[in-house]
C-alpha cells in the first residue's frame, strides 16, 4: 500500500504536472530548462585549460565539485580499454554535468620501454590542441584510431591526419606546432608529474579528490557504470 500511494503523485507528474496548477507546471518547466542550460552539451562546449603548473590538461568546470586525475600514456593499451570499451563514459558523462573537473596528466614512459617517441609526439600534439581549444575532441579521435604499442605510429603524418577529424584544429599554428614539437617542454614536465604521483601504478590510473584509486577496486575503470558508482560514494 505504502508503495502504490508513492507511485500515484508520481505517475500523475509524468503525465504532466496533473496535480499542479498552471503556474506551477509553467515554473517547473522553466527550472528543467534553466537546469539543462546548466550542462555541457558536447565536449565541443567543455572549457579548457592548462593548469597553473604547467603539468596537467584541465577539463571542465573549474567550479566542479569532484576532481578526477587521470594518468594516460597514448600509446597504451590498457588505456585505450579504458578509453573505449571502459567507464571513461561514466567520466565524460559527469563532467558534462558539471559534477567532475577531469584533469590529463600525459605520461611517455613507454617510449623508453617500447622505442620510439609516439608518447610525446602524441602528448605534444594533444597541448597544440588544447591551444586551438579542441583537446577533449581530438584525445577521443586519436584513442579511436589507436596504432598498436609497438608499431610507434604516432608520427607526424598520422597525428596530423586525425587531426583534420577535428572540425577546426588544423592550420599553420597546430601543424607547426606538431611537426616542430613546441611543446616538449609540457611533455617533460607532464611524464615528471606522472612518474611522482603515480609512476608505480601504471596506466591508467586515478585519483580522486586526490586520493588513488585503490588497486583493489581498479576494476570500476574498466566497467560501464562502476565508475559512476564509485565517484557518487565519494561525493
């Protein structure tokens, strides 16, 4: 009984607003449209910057009430896991919603285990972006068309072939700046912050609020939904 008088105001508002008054409904309607205006859109909206260290790629509302710090290295595997078959959508979800700022922390250390010098040119290529405003978009492009750990394929050719996926990214500035590998600075600074802050955990890793993800629940990187459930437990 106590069940169904719970459902009958509520079956009444979905079927529009029958127990309120027309003010009610027209002010209603006004906050759902004001609390929609109050999300991103697409991660073309979301705001970009890089952090006052110089380190880490920021994403998101600088307001956010929830910090999630993500290690990635671009030519892993694992991450790209995370990436495209994993929870990176409960992520992207909830900083949309404004719930999370999402801040990049670009590791290259598989470079030096593998060969080769994708990592940076990738973590290069992905601050050029962020200076045109288009780092969430292209990060996305360049997980969907991963070349394998091995093959070292992120070169110029490829990174700037993905980039023209990007409505707007390419011209003289980021072209240069990927073939003449301007930010190698960044890419530095960004494997230092890597390699002290999580450099025994691998890739990806996790903090929140500054705090790791323990290596016992990791797996909620992994499956859809866990993630969400795991950040709404630390809200």
């Amino acid at each position: 009984m106590r069940r169904r008088a719970w459902l009958v105001p509520v079956a009444l508002a979905m079927l529009g607003l029958s127990v309120s008054g027309c003010g009610d409904a027209w002010e209603a309607a006004r906050r759902e449209s004001a609390a929609a205006r109050s999300v991103y859109a697409s991660a073309d909206e979301l705001p970009e910057k890089l952090s006052e260290d110089g380190t880490t790629i920021v994403v998101g509302d600088p307001r956010a009430p929830m910090v999630v710090r993500l290690y990635e290295d671009m030519r892993c595997p694992v991450c790209e896991e995370f990436e495209l078959r994993g929870s990176s959508t409960d992520l992207r979800a909830l900083t949309l919603k404004r719930k999370v700022r999402t801040e990049y922390v670009l590791a290259s250390f598989l470079d030096d285990r593998m060969g080769g010098n994708g990592s940076k040119k990738a973590a290069n290529a992905l601050r050029a972006a962020l200076a045109q405003g288009k780092f969430a978009q292209y990060h996305a492009v360049l997980f969907e068309n991963q070349p394998e750990e091995a093959v070292d394929g992120y070169n110029d050719e490829f990174l700037l072939r993905m980039a023209s996926q990007v409505p707007g990214l390419r011209g003289p500035a980021f072209d240069s700046s990927v073939k003449e590998m301007k930010y190698a600075a960044f890419v530095t600074a960004s494997q230092k912050s890597y390699h002290a802050s999580a450099g025994n955990r691998g890739t990806p890793s996790m903090d929140v609020n500054c705090r790791p993800v323990p290596d016992d629940v990791r797996g909620v990187l992994f499956v859809r939904g866990l993630l969400k459930i795991y950040l709404d437990s630390k809200s």
